[in-house]
C-alpha cells in the first residue's frame, strides 16, 4: 500500500479513536438519545441533495439503518451516560469481531474457525476481568450496554453482506435517515421533554462542536476514505487497520481526559487486544507456520 493510502488509513483511525473522548464531551451537555438523533440528523442531510440512494430494496436499508446506526450508536451513548470510560468503550464495541462471527455462524451456516473461537475465548476472559472489579469505574450495566452496541454492529455486518458490492459511502449517509426518529422517540419516553428543551436551549459550542465532529469527521469523512480505500485493496488488506481504534481510543482518553485503568482493567484489555490480534492473524500464521513443521 503507498505511503498515500497509508496515512489516508491513519487519518480515519484517528478520526474513529478520538470519536469516543468527542462523544463524552457532547455527552456532558446533551442526554443520550438526543445526541444521537442530532447526530444523525446532520449526517442525513447530504443524502437527499448530494448523494444517490443505493440500488436496495427498502427493508434492507430500514434494517442496515436500524442496527449499525440507531442500536449501535443508542447502546454506545447510553452505555457512556451511564459511565463507561470513553477509553475501554473503544475496546469493549470491537466485540463486534466476536459477535459477528457467531451470527455468520448461526444465521449464514459459516463455519467456526478454531483461531476465531480461541480469540473469542481469550477476548471473554479480558471482558470478565474488565467487568471483574466490584466498586470500580465501569458499573456492569454500562459494559453490558456497550456489548449490546457491539452485538448491534455485528448484525448490521451480518446484514451489509447480503448487499455484495455497494458504495459505503451511500449506505452509510441514506442508512442515516433511519435513526433520528427512533432516536428522537427514545429521547422523549426517557429523557423527557423537558430535558429536552432545556438541552437545546442551553447547548454550548463544546456540544455544538462534538456534533459537527461526529457527523462531519467521523462519520462521512471517516466512512468515505475508508469506502475508498476498500474499493482499492482487498477487504483483508484494510480491515486490520481497524484494531488501531482502541489504541488511539485509549491512548487520546488518556491524554485529553485523564482516564486511568487500574491493574485488572489493563490485563483485561490487553487480553481483549489479543483476542481480537488471534482473530484476525491466527488463520495466516497458521497457514504460514503449519506447513512448515510438517
């Protein structure tokens, strides 16, 4: 890959990493639900002006909509109002990897390899340890909300793959349309129209500015160069770049919000690093390394 493409690919990485310290920013000004749907909100605009609808049948779209954009995100904004460090709720949504595998087992008959069971073993452990803490700083339902996140984005994957080749780009900014109702329904059953009022009368430019990030950057820029880059080099030349997220996720927690993991928390995610390392490499070490013993 030239040297181009690569610093293309380390400008989405870092754009998706840093996504998780602007969420908790908006997060400190806007309640969960509505956040989303603002979010959304911005990003479907281009839709019907600048970009042409993919060539889907509706009920696809609905449901792509539904579960990488609306449960995805509402899992992942609830799981951080309730106190899930911006930092480990990088680590902790790449369960997708996981949950995708066990989906395309179940509902497509794909097989198990023995790499991505043992990556999925490895990966649980560091989830219980992360989860393991009693009085620490991830209370259990922000973890199971961020899980439910992750679930919700392996089933929009599962979902993607009926699609074949389409332009990412134009699933991910139609697919936008989708959640801003939901999101907007949600906010008012638990968060109440007075919350919302006062939230949108009192927003501040940090809040105004996370919005502007997370549709602007992480989303349209992010998703159309990695769309572009897909249409350049085989999926399994790009997707590894993605374990980069938690590293940025962690690292820019670290730097701009002072999050520090304790000791359990630390082997936790480590393990959770390797499993998904296991994953996504053990099939080709194994067909390296294997031949060559025998």
């Amino acid at each position: 890959m030239p040297l181009k493409d690569l610093l293309l690919a380390l400008v989405v990485i870092v754009a998706w990493g840093l996504n998780f310290v602007v969420i908790k920013v908006g997060l400190d000004g806007l309640p969960p639900m509505l956040l989303g749907g603002l979010r959304f909100a911005l990003v479907a605009i281009p839709a019907v002006f600048f970009i042409r609808r993919p060539q889907l049948p509706l009920r696809w779209l609905l449901a792509y909509g539904l579960t990488i954009s609306f449960g995805q995100f509402a899992f992942l904004f609830e799981a951080m109002g309730n106190g899930m460090p911006p930092g480990l709720a990088s680590l902790v949504l790449q369960s997708q990897a996981f949950f995708t595998m066990i989906f395309a087992a179940v509902f497509l008959g794909e097989r198990l390899r023995a790499a991505s069971v043992l990556g999925l073993l490895v990966a649980a452990g560091g989830l219980a340890l992360i989860g393991s803490e009693n009085g620490g700083h991830v209370p259990l339902l922000a973890l199971v909300l961020t899980l439910g996140g992750g679930a919700c984005w392996a089933m929009g994957n599962i979902i993607t793959r009926r699609f074949g080749n389409i332009d990412l780009m134009a699933l991910v900014i139609w697919g936008a349309l989708v959640p801003p109702l939901p999101f907007f329904a949600m906010s008012w059953y638990l968060e109440g129209p007075a919350l919302i009022e006062t939230s949108l009368r009192n927003i501040g430019m940090s809040s105004i500015l996370s919005l502007v990030y997370l549709a602007l950057i992480a989303t349209m820029l992010g998703y159309g160069l990695w769309s572009r880059l897909l249409s350049r080099y085989p999926a399994g030349k790009v997707a590894p770049f993605s374990l980069l997220v938690p590293v940025v996720g962690l690292s820019s927690s670290a730097v701009l919000l002072d999050e520090r993991l304790s000791a359990i928390q630390c082997w936790g995610g480590l393990l959770v690093m390797v499993g998904l390392l296991i994953n996504v490499f053990g099939p080709r070490l194994k067909a390296r390394f294997l031949p060559a013993r025998a």
